[in-house]
C-alpha cells in the first residue's frame, strides 16, 4: 500500500498592483530611508506614512522600491498608486480595501486638491477614514502632516555620495569611461548628490556631447550660467512631473510658492542676494524672533533652508538658489511691477543689513562676505541714498582692511569707491571717507592730489572736521617744506592746544603730541622734538598699553629724533621696539614695519665701524626696498631714501665710483619728485649735499666746489629765513657750512673756509647744543683749518698750535664717547691731531707716528687694506716716518709705494686720489727722502 503523499499548498494568488510604473534598475542607495519605511509600515493596521522631500530628490523612486519588495514580501497585500489625474476624479478604492492594503497618494505639486472642498468632505479628510495604510508624497512636512502625524514622516534628503557613484557609474557611457578616472567620477558625483534626476541628467549630457569628465568639471566650476543650462531640461527618471522640475523655475514653482508664503519669500530672496551659503544669522536681525521661528519652521519643511545652530548660519539649497536666480534674470512682465518693486524693498533690507554686519579692518574672514557683496552691488541699482550709503560703508571697511595690511594701493581704490558711490552733497556723518582718501594719498605720497582732494574739502562741518584739515594742510606743509617748516610747527602747536582745551578723544590729543614732536624735528629742534615726542609715548604707554600701534609709532618718532641728535644707542633701542612690535602686528612686509627697519639701517650706518657693519645695514636696506617697492613704488620717497642710505654705505665703503652713480639716480628721480617744488626740496638738496661729498673725495675739492656753493644757498634759502643768525639755522644747513669750509680749505681759500666752519660752530651749539657729535666734527675741523693757515714763522704760533691741540682732543673725546675709538669720524679727529702734533716738530713727531700707526691699523682692521682712507693713513704714517731721524727710510719708502699702489689697484692709475698719493709721495721724497 502506498504511502500516503503529503498535501500541496494552497496556491496563493497575487493581490492587486495597481502601479503605474516599472521597478527601475538604476535605483541605488536609500537603505536607511527603505529601512525607516519598513520600520513604519504596519500590516493589518490603519497606518500613515509621509515621505517628503524637494522634487527630483527621490521620492517616487524610493517609494516604487518600496512597493515592489513589499509585493516580494506580501504578494497577497493590495497596492494602489493614485497620481494627480486619480485624485482628480475621486477615485478611492473603498470597495477592495481593508486593514492589509497599501495606498500610494502621489499628488505631485498639486497638495491643493487634497484641499479642496469644506471640512469633513475633503479629500484629506476622506483618506483619513482608509482602513489600510497609506504612503503620501508631499513636498513639504507642512502639507505631510495634514494626513500624517510628525513622527510617521520620512524626510529625503540627499543621496548618499556611494549611491551617487553607483548611479552615475551605471548611467556613464562607455566612451566617457574609457577617458575618466574614478576620482573625477566621485567628484562630479560629489557635486550633484542632491537629485537622482540630476545625476542621471548630468550622465547624459555628457554621453550625448562626447565630453569628458575633467571637461564637464571645468564648465560646472566656472560659475551658475553653465548650471542653470544644465538643469534647464531634465529628463524624468520615472514620472514627469514638469511643474515640479527643473523647467526655468527649479524644483519647485516660484509664483505659487510667492502667493503662498510671500513673508518666507522675502528671506528666500534676502538669502539669495547674499550668496546661499552659511548666511550668518545677525544679518537677519530686521526679523522678530518669533517671526524667524515660524519662517524657518515652514521654509525648513520644503527642504529650501539648512540651519547650522553651531555656526550661528542659513544656507539656501543650491537648487533653490538657482530657482531664485533664472526667475530674476527672466525678462519681467508689466503684470509683474508689484512683485519688482517689494523685492526692491527686500533688497534694500539685505543691502543696509548686510552694511550693519560687514567685518570691520580688524577681521581677516572676509571671503564670504566680499563674494556676496560682489553679487548684492549687482542686484539692482543703488536707487536712493540709504543704499548709496551702505554700499559706500562697505567699501570703507574694505580699505580699512587694507590699510591695516599697508597695501595702501588697494586701500585707495576701495576709499574713492566709496567717495564715488555717496550721494551729493556728501552726508556730514561720512566726511571720514574723504579723510581716509586723503590719508592713503598721503601714505602713497601723492601730494598733488592730496593738495586737490583738499581743497574741494569743506571744513564747515562742524570744529573737529576744521581741526582735520588744518592738520593735513600743516602735514602738506611739512612735506613740501613751505614756510622753512615754521607754519606747519605754528599749525601743529594750535592743535594742539585747541586739543588740550576740549573734550577730544585722548589719541586725538596724543596724535597732536606727536605731530608737534615730528613737526619740531623737521625744523631741526631736535631737543625741543624729543621732549614733547617723550611725553606722548609716556602717555600712550599709560593710556594704550606698550603693544599698541600708536604706541610703537611715538617709539618710531622718538628713534628717528634721537638719531638726528647724535644719541645713536637710545635711538636704537627704541627703533629695535618700535620694530618688533611692528612686526609681530603687521607682519614683515607692511611698509609700517619696513618703515621701522629703514631707520634702524640708518642708525646702523652712522655708528657703522666695520665692512660686516656696512654689510649688515645693506642687507637691511636691500631687503627694505624690494618690500617698499612691492607695496609703493620705485618712486616713492621711502625707497628713495633707502637708496640715499645705500649710497651712504657705499661712500663709506670707499666705493666712491658707485655712490656717485647712486647719488646721482635718487637726485635725478627726486628732482621730478611728488613735492610742489621737487628741485629745491630737502631730500633732493639731501642727494646734492651727499654727492658734493662724493666728488670731494673721488676727484678733490675744485670737483665739488659749484656744488657744494650750490647746496649752501639753496638749503639757507629752503630751510631758514637767510638771516645766518641768532637761531635762523637748520642742521641740514649748518652741515652744509661745514662741508663748504673743507672744500674752501682744500681750494686754499683758508680765510673764508674759517669764517664759513665759525658760523656753523655757532648755529650747532645754538640749535644742537655742546653735545652733539655734530659740533665736535665741526671743531676739530676748525682747528685743522687754523693750522693750515698758519703762518710758519708765527710769533704766537706755539701759544695757537696749543690751543689748536686743545680743540681737538676735546672733539676726540667727545667723538670716542659717541661713537668708539675705532669709528671713522673719530679716527678723521685724530689724524687731525696727529697732523697737529707732526706740525710742531721736535719730540712732538715721534708722538704724531705712534698716533698715525694707530689710526693706520684700526682702519686696517674695520675696513680693510684698500680702503682710502687705510691707504691715506698708510701714505701719513710714511710721511711721518720719513720727516723722523730716528726711523728707517727704507721702511717709509716701502710705505709709501704701498700707499700708490693701492690708490692704483683699487682707483686705477688715472684716479684723481692715485695721482694725488703719488705727487705727495714725491715731494716727501724731495724733501726729507733724498737726502
């Protein structure tokens, strides 16, 4: 007997599935939405479903997955899919549902027909009695709940970047492939992880035009038209739903969206106009707090705004953002002027409180905000003075910025900007504009247009604004010399006393201070400078603190005072703070700091003993005007002066044949100078004064005669009122009387030569006082004329060689103190006393050749062998040598040839100081040599 055969199953037949679509083999990614989805569906329960999401961000794709694997899941559960056209005609499948179907309700952009009717008969109102589940599509969480409770919702965001690659990858086509790499599928896939759609578009348009990958990077970075093309048209994934697409509105309908919500709109466009991206709250601030609340609780639920609470930041969706930017960019219609003239309204909201929220000077982030005002300034046009003023605010906060990095150039574009952009006549509250332009010609040393800027500046704005320009007028003074510097001391000094007597800020009354003090410097009252430039950094240290930039300035002043007053070592520890500080605010390359080095070289270079001294004070001025010339111009008087300096080094080098050329370059370029009278300005005649010098020692003093003559008169007639008397002197002058005394005395012309370095002695002590190296110099320099005048058969002439002595070792222990043994001014004072002392014969010459072979070896050791004036005093210790019966001819002929030879290795032979050594060699051979 057979076995009894188990029974087959029943066979279970399939429920109905009424959806409209096939299952798409590219869909990919979404397992964490499918997951929260399956999580949500019930069977046998009356459950709720919402996806939502932006179009073209998924949605019906992830629900047609949905569907399909719960029929894999349930065969026996019914599945409906109702679109807009079913929804339209009412048709809710009552007859075949119960607790296990499944319901789709897809209404597209069109929730308002689930809206439609009264209360209680509505089509939501309907679907809320369906005793299966259903799934609602909806675009925004605020019209999914009004089926579904907040927690059943299922918001789509964008998809996942792995699930991005895997649906580009699978939609490239195989030519693309061949040519691209995998990173640049992951970044194209990277750029476009917010829509299926718009990644299976993106793989078309390349297929279709034959482009590459790295090609279709380079056309989508170059900005938002290449975007807007490409999204312009996009091919329906599964369903096409045009009104929602990306069909010139974006991906969602811009006019419905307006008449819905026009106080959202208004933040949408105000995002806009500020670039979409990471839009910090505090601009926002025209908004109650509770009216923010409520936007961004509905704008949020249609995905068009991101909220990053750490960041304090709004972004618009990059889709939305472009939505916002075809609409605007389209041709208006008249029906439209209503809408043209609220967003006038909106954008000049975002334009004055964008203006309000700008980063002042002190903030370096300010990316974000110059590319956002990029795109707000071309909006619209800046249609009344409200605007105007904001949009010129802005610019004055960006030359600010600049200023403060010294790229003073920047700085000056910004501010005329903003000039150019104010309404006319010009609010008073915003005079500061002209006075920052005038500031920055100033820095860049346009003094013409400074001067014109000026004068179209009115001054009737109230008493600070008249004390303003009464100041920059002084400071043109100042810089163009006019009145031999005294008006601009006068102007300065009401200032300051105007200052004192008010209620001015305390910097005001400390930049006055240190005006005054800058002012009285350039006078030549270097004393009289210094106290007041003291007190002002004493009261800025108090006040500010020893960091602060106006601080380091008064250190500055104070370092370029003491220089000029002889007290080198004070002088260069206040420039070496000046300096540091400048530094660790502005860094390296502001022209504030380089500035600060330029007088720190020029310290360097008059204490200057070694060539490792010159070397170092090179170095510094080298690096300085590579900086300056970067950030000014070659022009400019700052790198002028850096090259003044250098050719200062050169000279003291012995390198006359290069500080004659740099000499006569920076007196050429100065000569066409930005000053209203560059010809006789003082650094041009500074130039002229330097170059006499040079000629002087390269080719003797009938080389630099004219010049030096030349240089006298115009420095008296620039800088002092021509009386030569009382304190009618200017040190830049007086150094001029001394150096016209030497070339005088070299001419043989000793009378006049005595009267000229009388008359400095006399203003140097009016206006230097006794202390100042500059008098010693002068003094042993008089003592030398004195001797060369003398006649040789003097009855007095013992009693006036003593005096003479005196003179000098007085000035040689001065100059010691000051600035060493070995420094070259104090080693010119001691030759003069050897010579002195050689001069008085007997016992006295054997001391003059112990003090010239002093002199010969510390030259020797500072600046080497071939120097001129090493060689000098070599010829000196041989003449000293050979007038001597005690020492060996031969040795002091060896000198001698040393001393020619070197003139002609380092001059060559036809050299004015070779043919000068050799002629005085020959007359010592006549006269003491030979016998």
């Amino acid at each position: 007997m057979a076995a009894p055969q188990d029974p087959e199953p029943p066979a279970v037949s399939e429920a109905v599935f009424s959806v409209p679509y096939t299952r798409s083999p590219n869909f990919v990614g979404r397992f964490s939405a499918l997951s929260q989805l399956f999580g949500m569906w019930k069977p046998g329960e009356n459950g709720r479903i919402g996806v939502v999401g932006l179009g073209g961000i998924g949605k019906t794709e992830l629900v047609i997955e949905f569907v399909y694997r719960v029929r894999e899941l349930s065969p026996a559960t019914p599945i409906f899919w109702l679109r807009t056209e079913e929804l339209q005609d009412g048709g809710i499948p009552k007859a075949e549902s119960n607790s296990q179907t499944l319901m789709v309700i897809d209404p597209g952009d069109r929730f308002d027909i689930l809206l439609e009717g009264v209360p209680g008969d509505r089509l939501v109102d309907r679907l809320k009695s369906f005793t299966g589940t259903i799934v609602l599509l909806a675009r925004s969480a605020q019209h999914g709940r009004e089926l579904v409770a907040a927690r059943d919702l299922c918001e789509i965001g964008d998809l996942e970047l792995e699930a991005s690659v895997d649906l580009f990858r699978a939609n490239l086509g195989i030519d693309a492939h061949l040519v691209s790499t995998e990173s640049q599928i992951q970044e194209v896939a990277k750029l476009i992880t917010c829509s299926p759609r718009a990644i299976i578009q993106v793989a078309k348009v390349i297929n279709c035009t034959g482009m590459n990958l790295s090609q279709f990077l380079d056309l989508y970075q170059r900005g938002d038209p290449f975007k807007l093309r490409l999204f312009s048209r996009i091919d329906p994934f599964s369903y096409p739903d045009f009104d929602s697409s990306v069909i010139g509105r974006g991906v969602f309908d811009v006019k419905m969206f307006r008449s819905t919500y026009r106080h959202f709109n208004r933040f949408l466009y105000q995002l806009f106009f500020l670039g979409g991206a990471s839009v910090p709250k505090a601009i926002f601030s025209s908004y109650d707090p509770l009216d923010m609340v409520i936007i961004l609780f509905l704008i949020k639920g249609h995905f068009l705004v991101v909220e990053d609470a750490s960041n304090q930041t709004y972004t618009i969706h990059p889709l939305v953002y472009l939505t916002i930017r075809n609409a605007i960019g389209f041709e208006r219609s008249d029906s439209e002027g209503a809408d043209i003239l609220e967003e006038r309204q909106w954008y000049e909201d975002v334009v004055l409180a964008f203006s309000d929220h700008y980063p002042d000077a002190k903030s370096d982030s300010r990316a974000w905000w110059k590319d956002c005002f990029a795109h707000l300034i071309g909006g619209y046009d800046l249609h009344n003075d409200a605007l105007r003023i904001a949009v010129a605010t802005i610019y004055q906060r960006e030359s600010a910025f600049f200023k403060r990095k010294g790229m003073y150039t920047e700085a000056l574009k910004m501010a005329v900007l903003a000039r150019n952009v104010l309404p006319n006549p010009m609010p008073t509250q915003q005079l500061s504009i002209i006075q920052d332009q005038v500031t920055l010609l100033s820095l860049l040393a346009r003094y013409r247009d400074m001067h014109q800027v000026l004068q179209g500046y009115s001054a009737d704005q109230g008493p600070q604004s008249s004390i303003w320009k009464k100041r920059m007028l002084a400071k043109l003074e100042q810089i163009d010399c006019a009145n031999q510097y005294e008006s601009a001391v006068d102007s300065f000094q009401q200032i300051l006393l105007a200052s004192e007597g008010s209620n001015v800020p305390k910097a005001d009354l400390f930049l006055s201070m240190d005006d005054v003090g800058q002012a009285l410097m350039h006078k030549g009252r270097y004393r009289d400078a210094a106290v007041v430039c003291r007190k002002a950094l004493a009261e800025r240290k108090d006040t500010l603190g020893s960091s602060y930039p106006d601080t380091l300035s008064s250190c500055h002043n104070l370092a370029r005072i003491l220089k000029r007053d002889g007290k080198l070592e004070e002088a260069l520890r206040y420039i070496q703070g000046a300096l540091l500080g400048r530094e660790s605010i502005y860094g390296p390359d502001h022209p504030e700091t380089v500035f600060s080095k330029v007088v720190k070289a020029s310290i360097l270079i008059a204490k200057a003993i070694s060539t490792a001294d010159f070397d170092e004070a090179e170095t510094l001025l080298l690096n300085c005007v590579d900086r300056l010339t970067a950030r000014l111009s070659v022009t400019h008087p700052l790198v002028l002066s850096c090259k003044s300096e250098i050719a200062l080094i050169m000279l003291g080098r012995g390198n006359y044949e290069n500080a004659e050329l740099m000499n006569r370059t920076t007196m050429t370029v100065r000569e066409e100078g930005p000053w209203l009278e560059p010809m006789t300005h003082p650094d041009t005649l500074t130039s002229k004064h330097q170059l006499a010098e040079v000629l002087r020692l390269k080719e003797g003093c009938k080389a630099a005669d004219l010049l030096s003559e030349r240089v006298l008169t115009e420095r008296t007639a620039v800088l002092t009122k021509g009386t030569m008397s009382g304190d009618d002197f200017h040190p830049d002058q007086l150094a001029s009387l001394h150096h016209r005394a030497i070339v005088l005395s070299g001419l043989g012309q000793h009378t006049e030569a005595l009267e000229k370095i009388d008359l400095a002695l006399t203003g140097q002590k009016t206006i230097l006082g006794d202390d100042h190296p500059d008098v010693s110099l002068s003094m042993t320099w008089k003592g030398e004329i004195l001797r060369a005048q003398l006649p040789k058969r003097d009855p007095e002439r013992g009693e006036n060689l003593d005096a003479i002595e005196s003179m000098h070792k007085q000035a040689l222990e001065r100059l010691t103190w000051v600035f060493g043994p070995e420094h070259q001014s104090t080693l010119q004072c001691a030759t003069n006393l050897a010579l002195l002392k050689h001069e008085r014969g007997g016992s006295a010459r054997a001391e003059a050749e112990h003090l010239h072979r002093q002199i010969y070896k510390a030259y020797q050791r500072s600046v080497g062998g071939l120097h001129p004036e090493t060689l000098k005093s070599k010829a000196r210790l041989a003449e000293a040598m050979s007038a001597s019966p005690l020492a060996d001819p031969e040795e002091a002929k060896k000198l001698w040839r040393e001393s020619c030879a070197g003139f002609g290795k380092a001059y060559g032979v036809d050299a004015y100081v070779t043919a000068k050594a050799y002629k005085e060699y020959e007359k010592s051979l006549r006269m003491h040599l030979d016998q």
